[in-house]
C-alpha cells in the first residue's frame, strides 16, 4: 500500500501525479513516491526494518540488534521520490519469508496489519507453506476480534453458562484481561446462586 501525502497545487496549470489531476490551487493526497519531498517530510515515512546480521545495525541514535525489527525512515534505505520507491519494504519481507515459520512468528508483533497482509500475499505468490498464511490470518483475526471486543456483550454471553463451560472459556480467554474479569465475575455469580 502506496504512502499518501497531501500536495498543493501552487502552479497555474493542472498538475499530474499518479494519476491524480490537481487543479490550480487544489489539495489532494497523493502517492508520496511522486512528489518531490524535503528531507523533513522523508523522515516520517516509515518503514519496518529487520536487522537479520549478526552484528547490531547503527542507523543515528537508534541501534537495532540482530533478529531484532525497528520501524526507521525510509531514507536510510532508499530514496521515496523514485518511482520503483517501495521495493526495499518487500525486500525484507522476502528476507524474512526466506525463514520457517517458527523464525518468522515471533516478528509478527512487529508488524501492523496492512504489513501482515503484505507479508501474506508475498508468501502466496509463491505457493508454499498454507501453514503460515493461517498463522497470518489467525492473528489478523485475533487482532480484528480485540479491537471489536465488547465487554458488555461478552459477559451477557457468559450468563447461561454452567461453570464447565465457563472454565472452557477461561482456558480459551489467554491472557485478555477483559475475558478473564467478564469469565471470573460470572463464576462468581455461580458461586453466589449455589450458596443461596
């Protein structure tokens, strides 16, 4: 996925860029990779960086140990106004897919969800291991259940549950912390109905 960018038109004519028409005067977001930026505006585009040496990688103040992943500007790797600009962010996710997936899990935490699809359509390009590609759709999905997670509906889901079932739900729940008070809250009421 393209870095967007807002460009104003100052010319008195139509600029093109990316397939984008900007009239004289107008402001539109824009593919970053066509506008001619300051170093300033380079620097907030980010990418994710794995260092895969053996040796620490020193870019500024920031040090990124090895089998280590950091997010840093993009231009420490490559210039963003060329047009091939984005190519280095595949070129450490093939890097990456390069090893099994017990290497490849642990940095999932690392990546945000558009990088994890990414990640995933490079890995089916080349039709190897379906077994990563679910690893990858089990953590979007779980991320995607955490950010619609509703704790109210939750609990009122748990109130016609006997205490197995309950359990079941608390081995299921991980380390979510709104599960478990939702999960332990209704035991609690079990416990309270049975002592009556």
């Amino acid at each position: 996925m393209p870095v967007m960018t807002t460009f104003t038109n100052n010319e008195k004519q139509t600029v093109n860029i990316g397939g984008r028409s900007v009239q004289p005067g107008e402001t539109r977001e824009v593919d970053a990779r066509f506008v001619s930026a300051a170093p300033e505006t380079n620097r907030q585009i980010i990418v994710l960086y794995i260092n895969f040496g053996i040796t620490p990688k020193y870019f500024g103040t920031t040090v990124v140990q090895p089998n280590t992943a950091a997010r840093l500007p993009i231009i420490h790797f490559e210039n963003p106004n060329k047009a091939d600009a984005g190519a280095f962010q595949d070129a450490v996710f093939s890097e990456l897919l390069d090893n099994s997936i017990d290497d490849i899990k642990p940095f999932f935490s690392s990546f945000e969800d558009n990088e994890l699809e990414r990640l995933a359509e490079l890995e089916q390009s080349d039709g190897k291991r379906k077994t990563l590609l679910k690893e990858i759709t089990d953590t979007l999905t779980a991320r995607k259940e955490d950010r619609e997670f509703d704790p109210q509906v939750y609990a009122q889901s748990l109130e016609d549950k006997d205490e197995s079932e309950l359990q079941v739900e608390l081995l299921a729940a991980g380390d979510n912390e709104l599960k478990l008070k939702a999960i332990q809250d209704a035991l609690a009421t079990l416990k309270a109905i049975a002592e009556q």
